[in-house]
C-alpha cells in the first residue's frame, strides 16, 4: 500500500547531519496522496521544479483537503519540512495568497506552508509528535488562492532535504523505491504530446498498422483543446488536396465558445475514439523528461508517470514531437529556432457568471490592483485570448511565472468588478455584480509559441504570400497569418509583462483554398527518426501564424502517422520518405480516415464504425472581399445553443459555409462597432430550402437596446445579390455597439445562419 502511493523509508544514508541511530526519513510526494480532494495536480513544471505538485485552485474559496495515510516506523520527535513556495513573493507583493496547513490525525501543525520564498524550496514547520503506525497527513488549503505543495519529509535526524529541482533525483528515487522499468513491446512509433497534432498522429499510425504509443502528461487528451484549456478549434480540413482533415474533424469538439463550458470539450469524446483502436496504446498521465541519442537517432525517451512517480521507458522506431515546447527535439539535440523576445505569449482564459443570490468574494491584496480603466471589461461573461502575456519571457525556463501572472491579473479584475471602482458601485443598488461569481478558471496555460524544430524545409511568410508549391504540399492551412502583440496601453503599465494583446491578421492566406504545407516541415533535419507536428514544427514565427491552430496542427499529425508507415515498409528515415518515397506517401495521403489494416502488410478495409466526412469548406463561397460595407460571416457570431454547419448542401452561402439549427433555445449574435454617423442597411443572407424556418426571427440591437425585430421567411430564396435580404435602414452613431440576433426561438423549421453585412447608405 505504501509503496503503491509513493511513499517509502529511505533506506540508506544520503544526507549530512543523517543520525544512523534514528529512524529513517519519510519522504511524501503531494501527487501521490490517496485522495487529492480538491487539489489539481500540476504537471506543467516539471521540467523547472522537478517535479508534479498539488495546488488548491478553488477561485477564492478553501478546496477540499487532499489526503493519505503513512506509517510511522518510531514513535518520538520528528522534523517536518514541506516543499512549497510563496507564489506572489517574485513580485513582492503581499500577503501570501496560497496558505496551506498540514494536518496530521486531525491536528494542524503550527506552521502555515506556502507563506515563504519566490522559490520552491523546503519550508520548515519545526518540529511534531508522532506516534508509530498508520497516520493520517492531510492538505488543508486556507484561502482557495493557489497554494501549492510538491513533497512532505519528515525526518528523526537534523537535515534539510536536498532542494534539487532535477527530475526525481537519484536520493528521491531512492527513497520511494522507483527504478526505470523499462516497457517490454517496441513500438513502430511514440507520439509525445496528446494535443490536437498528437492525438490526430497516433490514431492515423495506429489505423495504418503501426504499433503506436501515444505519451501525454495530462489525463485528458486535446492539449489546448481540451476542458482544461478550452480552446476550440479553428482552421479548416478542406478538401481539394488530400482526405487529411477527416481523423481530425472525427476528433474535434463543437465547441460553440472559447472558452466555453466543460461539456462542449468533449474530452470523453476524444478518449473513447483513441481507447477504441487497437494498434495505439494510450500512457495519460506520463509525462516524456529524458530522450536517449545515439548517432542522431533517438533510442529510447523516458516518462515519468505523474502520480506514481514511476518511470516508463519507450523504444520506438521513431518518434514524434508533438509536446508544442519541442521538448524531445531540444532533448534529443535537434537543431531549433526560439525567437529572442516578441513571440506570442500564453492565456489563462476564465468564466464567469451571474447567479440569484449574493456571492462574495475575498479582497485580493497580493493581486494586480487593477480599477475598472485596467482591464478590458469580460463580455458575454468570458475573459477570451486576449488576456495574454509573457512575449518576452523564456517561454521555458519562465514558465511558471508567466501562468502565476495571469493569475495575479485574473484575479485582480475579478476583485474590481467584486469589489471596488465603478463595476463594483455601477447599480443604484450597490454593487451590479453582486450576484457574479467566478465559474472557471484555467490553472493549465494555454501556450502558442515556444520554439521551432528546423526540418529540410523551414517555411516562411515569403513562401505563403509568394504561394510556392513544393511537391510535398500536404496540409492546407486555412487561417490568416495571425500574430499577437502585447496592446499599447499595457506596454507602458506592465513594461516587465503586459497582460492584454491583440491580433494582426495578414491577408496572405486565402482562407477558402488554403495554403499547403510540405511534409519536409514535419520532420528533424539533423535527429534521424524524428518526425514533429503541431505547434513546434519547421516554420518561421510569421508562418506559425497561420499555421499554429489545431485542426491544422491535427492534419500534420495524419500526415506524420503515414509518412511513419511508408518508412516502416521500406526501412527508411523520415527524410527518405520525402527523397525515395514521395509516390508511395502521397498514395497514402489519399486513403481516407475511415479506412484502416491490422498491420502494414495487410490490404486497407473500411471501418463502418468511423463516420464519414465531408470536406469542411468549399471553395465555392461568396468571398468577403466582394462584399460592400462591414460584413460578419458565421463563423465570427458569437452562437449559442447547438449550431450544425454546413457547407456542402446548399450553394452560394459567403465564405465558406453557413450554420443551422433547430435548436429553440439557440441564438447567433453578429457584432459591429459602427464606425461613422450615418443610415445603415443591414442585411441579412441564407440560402433558401423547404426544411428551413418560415418564421425565423432576427432582432437588431443598438447599445444593449432591442430597436427592431423582424420574422423571415427562409423557404424562400432573398431578393438580393449574394443571397442577401434587408431588414431595413437604422440610424446609427460612431461608436455605436449593433448587434444583429438570428432566434431559434418559435421557428418553424430549420433556423439558418450566414453573413450579416452593414452597408452605408
Ligand atoms: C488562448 C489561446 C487561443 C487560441 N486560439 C485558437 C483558436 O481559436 N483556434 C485554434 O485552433 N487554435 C488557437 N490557438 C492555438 C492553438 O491552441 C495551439 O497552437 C495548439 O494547441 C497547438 O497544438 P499542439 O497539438 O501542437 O499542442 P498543444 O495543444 O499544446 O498540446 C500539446 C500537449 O502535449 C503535452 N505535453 C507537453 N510536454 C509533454 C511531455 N514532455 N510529455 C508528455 N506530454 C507533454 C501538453 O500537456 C499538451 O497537452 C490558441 C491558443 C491559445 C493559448
């Protein structure tokens, strides 16, 4: 049982000051209590501090204690000493937000943990009585606030624990007993990473024939599209080249907001569909910190298992980096490109919402002091990407501090809008958010830049713009070349990091046809049996613009799972693939995701229980650039309730689709700033068809106030060009918030939703 948990005796002399004729020191590692309660388990910095840890993310309120129990070999005086850190103390601010209390059989040792240090280190709390035999060690979490707890040592003897941030050091591993275990099957191929790139990879080897290993630190697959991070997933799986985007579009979540709820991640989802395939073995939970290289082949990569501390190691025949930090490939000594500063930064995304009864909320002293002019005010009850920050922070080795940032921010609006400045006051009542509570916010950051592994091809701007067709082009990637910057008026407030940025969207990527990738960006140029895919791939910064978002980060990985299989059959190295073997990828390419064989000696059969996919764009839309005026196509409404789109069935929709419901509940809102004085015709398109609504209502909102509302018939086609019908012409004022609403509310039929365009008259 104890060692089961992690826990054991250390067996030898491995500190100074030991006294031989004590008992010997317990050492409690956090992430191996039996009950973690309330706590999160945080695996994100591992690689700075060494280890997994627990930490109490309740939003402001105490979460449940963690707990386990240890036995006590003696009965006498022992030393405590708990591995933590004040997680505010870098900024000097103050007081400790993160109070945690050990108890032991239900009483509290008198020190409070987690009140000391910018750093992790040991923090003593004195000395306790035990008795010998079983005890019962809780985490007891006082503020709700992020406290945080590594280990637990206790000790008959006189020394401080060695604060080595290594990976389980050789006297920890010792003292629990662990020993690398090295996995018997050799795998054809390892994917490290279980994000949208991984996950999408491993199923694609997997349904190729491949023996495949799937390695994530989480226990939930999707990476920044999961429940944890709450990033839907963008970019398109066209048609028109290859039937890549069908595994990843089987994958994907209909997330209808980001960040949304729990439930539309769909995590079981994303399980249930890998668990199902028979070729690829699934580690959650394990997280890849050592790679073993010889001759620039990688041998072997060992994982450490996060809540048993056991370490796995596997042998592949290749690899696959899809960890977005290109952790393997920096391990393995491949060559990589990390910009020096100005790269795109990492989200801590929140949720909030309005409740029936009084929530309070603490003061946030230790938080940014931020009044309601600080921060862009959370609309629709969300705090989005925007809320960004460390572009110039090592995007490794400052990891922790840039997520406890955000927090500092996050918390420090929350407090603004609860308890103080005009949001606070905003209500002839008393306070307007009285009612408000925070519902979710992510411990887990969402990142977008790290750095880049440099295969035979590293793509660039000029290449997109330029439109360069190389003949490995594989992965059309659909969004616009997107970058962040940290917004002017944060700049000069947070010089060291501003918390708020924007988007400049490039116009080099034409969004209907796609840009196609070659697969040479895919794998490393000097590390033998690497592949990469994701967010750490072979591109400039300017290009991970585009091509960063996870369904186009997915189609890399389907790719990557074939390339590894024509490898396998023929014996080769990835960059063989592309010199002897570009035929025999490419007829690989063209093979469907529904499509699978046991091994890769066997003929391909269709798997009837794998849905059938359709292209996700067509190239037949009516392009934005050819509309007048300010025009918002489906794709940017912000929708609720359940929204199928479409894009196959009927033609002549603008952009690359449109989306319908038969949800009652549903609602699309279409924004505009209005941008000068003046009368506007506001219009609105669908495409006409028998199953649609006869009576579908549309209201249009000025500055939060209803000024019109209209029921359409949408049987029947609009008079207009490009499918588009007026409402009428509104006055508006610059500056003026309209919103144009599509209900599914009393329809008919099937509610529809294209483009809404604003044109003045
Ligand atoms: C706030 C925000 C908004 C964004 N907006 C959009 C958007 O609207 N649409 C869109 O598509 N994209 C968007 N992006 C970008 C997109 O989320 C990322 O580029 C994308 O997630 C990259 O996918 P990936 O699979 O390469 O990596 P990730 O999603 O980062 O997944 C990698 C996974 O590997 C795991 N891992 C890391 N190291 C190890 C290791 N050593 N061992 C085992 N596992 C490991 C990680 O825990 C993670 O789960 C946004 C990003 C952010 C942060």
């Amino acid at each position: 049982m104890i060692q089961k948990f992690f826990l054991s005796i250390i067996t030898t002399i491995f500190l100074t000051g030991f006294d031989a004729r004590a008992a010997e020191p317990i050492l409690v590692e956090a992430e191996s209590f039996e009950n973690h309660g309330g706590w999160k388990l945080d695996t994100q910095f591992i690689e700075i501090m060494g280890s997994p840890y627990l930490m109490a993310h309740g939003l402001g309120r105490p979460v449940a204690d963690a707990a386990t129990t240890i036995t006590v070999p003696e009965a006498g005086e022992w030393k405590i000493w708990v591995r933590t850190k004040d997680w505010v103390a870098h900024w000097e601010a103050e007081p400790a937000p993160g109070r945690v209390e050990v108890i032991i059989n239900g009483s509290p040792v008198e020190t409070t943990f987690g009140t000391k240090g910018a750093e992790w280190h040991w923090q003593s709390g004195g000395k306790i009585s035990l008795p010998a035999g079983k005890v019962e060690l809780s985490l007891h979490d006082l503020t709700g606030f992020n406290g945080r707890c590594d280990a637990i040592y206790l000790t008959m003897g006189t020394e401080e624990p060695d604060n080595s941030s290594e990976i389980l050091p050789a006297w920890r591993r010792e003292a629990l007993g662990i020993e690398v275990e090295p996995i018997e099957e050799k795998f054809d191929i390892a994917f490290i990473g279980g994000g949208y790139a991984g996950t999408c990879g491993a199923i694609s080897a997997a349904r190729m024939g491949l023996k495949t290993a799937l390695i994530q630190n989480r226990d939930v697959l999707g990476g920044n599209g999961s429940s944890e991070v709450r990033v839907w997933a963008k970019g398109n799986t066209p048609g028109g080249l290859y039937p890549v985007g069908d595994i990843v579009q089987e994958l994907s979540d209909q997330a209808k907001a980001s960040p949304g709820t729990y439930e539309e991640y769909e995590d079981d989802k994303k399980l249930g569909i890998v668990r199902k395939e028979k070729n690829l073995s699934l580690f959650l939970g394990h997280h890849a910190f050592a790679v073993d290289t010889e001759n620039n082949n990688i041998q072997s990569v060992s994982a450490l298992e996060t809540r048993t501390g056991k370490i796995r190691k596997f042998e592949a025949t290749y690899y696959c980096d899809s960890t977005g930090h290109g952790y393997i490939g920096l391990k393995a000594g491949a060559d990589t490109k990390m910009i020096e500063g100005g790269r795109m930064g990492m989200s801590n995304m929140w949720n909030w919402a309005e409740t029936d009864e009084p929530v309070s909320f603490p003061e946030t002293p230790w938080a940014l002091k931020l009044d309601e002019n600080g921060f862009p005010y959370p609309r629709k009850h969300h705090a989005e990407w925007f809320w960004e920050s460390g572009y110039d922070k090592h995007p490794l080795n400052d990891l922790e501090l840039i997520r406890d940032w955000n927090l500092r921010a996050n918390f420090g609006a929350w407090n603004a809008i609860k308890n103080n400045g005009a949001y606070a006051r905003s209500d002839e009542s008393g306070n307007a958010h009285a009612n408000a509570t925070l519902t979710w916010m992510a411990y887990v950051g969402g990142t977008r830049e790290t750095l880049q592994l440099l295969g035979d091809v590293v793509l660039t701007e000029e290449d997109i713009l330029t439109k360069r067709e190389f003949p490995d082009r594989c992965v059309l990637s659909t969004w616009s070349i997107d970058l962040h910057y940290p917004k002017e008026q944060y700049i000069g407030k947070y010089k060291d990091n501003p918390f708020i940025s924007y988007a400049e969207h490039g116009r080099g990527v034409d969004r209907r046809v796609g840009y196609a990738v070659p697969y040479r960006c895919f794998y490393s140029r000097n590390i033998e049996n690497l592949f990469m895919a994701g967010r750490n791939v072979s591109v400039t910064h300017k290009a991970l613009g585009t091509v960063r978002v996870m369904k186009t980060g997915g189609m890399m990985g389907v790719v990557v799972g074939k390339a590894a299989a024509v490898a396998k059959q023929y014996d080769t190295t990835p960059r063989g693939v592309y010199e002897q073997y570009l035929p025999e990828l490419i007829e690989l390419l063209k093979i469907p995701g529904q499509k699978r064989r046991p091994d890769i000696n066997s003929p391909f059969v269709i798997d009837p229980t794998i849905p059938k996919y359709e292209p996700s764009m067509s190239v037949s839309g009516v392009p934005l650039s050819k509309l007048d005026g300010m025009v918002v196509d489906d794709e940017k409404a912000t929708m609720t309730g359940k929204w199928t789109r479409g894009g196959a069935g009927l033609k002549g929709f603008v952009n690359m689709g449109y989306s319908y419901t038969s949800d009652k509940e549903a609602t699309a809102s279409y924004d505009f700033t209005i941008p000068d004085d003046g009368t506007y015709d506001v219009r609105v398109s669908w495409q006409p068809h028998e199953n649609r609504s006869a009576n579908t209502t549309i209201q249009v909102n000025n500055n939060g106030d209803s000024i019109k509302e209209s029921v359409v018939n949408q049987k029947e086609k609009p008079l207009m060009k490009y499918g588009f019908h007026s409402l009428g012409r509104i006055p508006f004022k610059k500056g003026d918030k309209a919103s144009v609403v599509i209900l599914g509310k009393g329809a008919t039929g099937n509610v529809h939703a294209d483009a809404v365009q604003l044109v003045k008259k």
